[in-house]
C-alpha cells in the first residue's frame, strides 16, 4: 500500500509538472464572461473543453511564452494571429487567437452561418489574457503553482460578480484592439515575473484586479462586433 500510495504522489506531481497549461477555472472564465454581459457567457468555458480532443492544436492558443523584459506591441498582437491554431507554435500564440477569432467570427456572421462558437472562444481567450502565467516562460517553476492560480477565486467568484469592475474601453477599429491586447499582456507579463521574482502566488485581490481587465476588454469587444 505505501509503494502504491509513493507512486500515485509521484504521479501527481509529474502531471502537475508536465501536464498542458490550463487557465482560469471554469466558473472563473464563466464569472468574467457575463460581468462583461456575454449572453452566452455560459460558453465561455468551451474552449479548455475543447483541448481534450483538439490537444495541441487549440492548447497553443491559450498562452505566450514572454522572456523577461519582453514588451508586447501591436505590431506582435497581429503577427501572432497567423499562428492561430498551429499546433507547431511552441511559444504560443494568445494574443493573435483573440484577433483571429474575432475574424473568423465577422466571416462566419456574414456568411450566414452559425458563428457563435468563435465568440465564446474569444471569450476564453481574453480571460486567458489576464492570467499572469499564461504570459511568461512556462518553465518548472511556474508548473508548480500554476493549477493553484487558476483556481485562486474559483469557488467564490460567481457569486461576487459585484467585485468584478468593468472600465471604459473604445475599440473602433483592429488596431486600437491589438493595442488594447498589448496593453493588456504588458500587465499580465509584469505582474507574472513579479510573482517568481518574489516566489508567491497570486493573491486574490490581484486575481480579481486582473479578471476585471478582462471582462473590461471583453465588453468593449461585444460592443466592436455589434453584440451589445
């Protein structure tokens, strides 16, 4: 029973060191989704969903590995939006998942079709933007501590909607939403290598702090593409 029990803990922590990089918990992204006033915010969740079979090909749009010192352009936000979905990416490609997105969900509209789907990825993925490990080196010092971060509000953040701000965002145009990405990323980066640098997890009241970017960027984004 205790070699069973040894290999079951050692498991546990190849996996948590080993395993793909997640994100907020569900009920996080879920939580930052309807602050913005998503009608379907309910979707939000669908895109870590969608990894269990997808593997590679959608997990590579849910970080990038910045190196210390990296400051994130425009410029950077749309090169990146090429790579979406290329499962080939190893640095990953967050901020050009969020534009391509938007894209495919504006080419999906117009064609008639069902388009939905694209918007709720969105939705993850601007929640992902706010994550501060999703936007440095994942390296082993982050894989210990990253599932913890995810869920740092998990089981409350639902029901405190309250502590969620919404900020005023105006986005008219793809370039002021890549700049509002960069400005967004240059955040989350900081605040990522502040974390390691000071080796502590992410509190909650920087949790909250940083959902509430989100869910201010997405509703300027519901409002860009005419959703509200």
């Amino acid at each position: 029973m205790k070699t069973w029990t040894k290999f079951l803990a050692a498991l546990a922590i190849f996996i948590s060191l080993n395993g793909p990089a997640w994100a907020w918990h569900d009920e996080t992204h879920l939580a930052i989704a309807k602050a913005a006033g998503y009608a379907k915010w309910y979707n939000a969740a669908g895109a870590d969903i969608t990894k269990i079979k997808a593997g590679k090909i959608e997990q590579k749009n849910h970080f990038s590995n910045n190196p210390p010192g990296t400051i994130v352009t425009p410029e950077m936000v749309l090169e990146q939006a090429s790579r979406y979905n290329d499962p080939n990416d190893t640095p990953g490609h967050l901020y050009g998942a969020i534009i391509q997105s938007i894209r495919e969900y504006r080419t999906t509209t117009r064609t008639g079709k069902y388009s939905e789907y694209h918007l709720a990825f969105c939705a993850h993925y601007v929640g992902d933007l706010s994550q501060p490990l999703h936007n440095i080196l994942h390296d082993r010092s982050t894989k210990k501590v990253h599932i913890a971060t995810d869920g740092i509000i998990e089981d409350e953040v639902l029901k405190n909607l309250s502590r969620i701000e919404i900020y005023p965002i105006k986005i008219d145009s793809e370039t002021d939403l890549a700049r509002e990405i960069a400005r967004l990323a240059n955040i989350s980066t900081k605040l990522g290598y502040q974390l390691e640098k000071e080796n502590r997890m992410l509190t909650k009241e920087e949790a909250y702090r940083q959902i509430s970017q989100s869910a201010s960027l997405f509703k300027a984004i519901l409002k860009f593409v005419g959703k509200n």
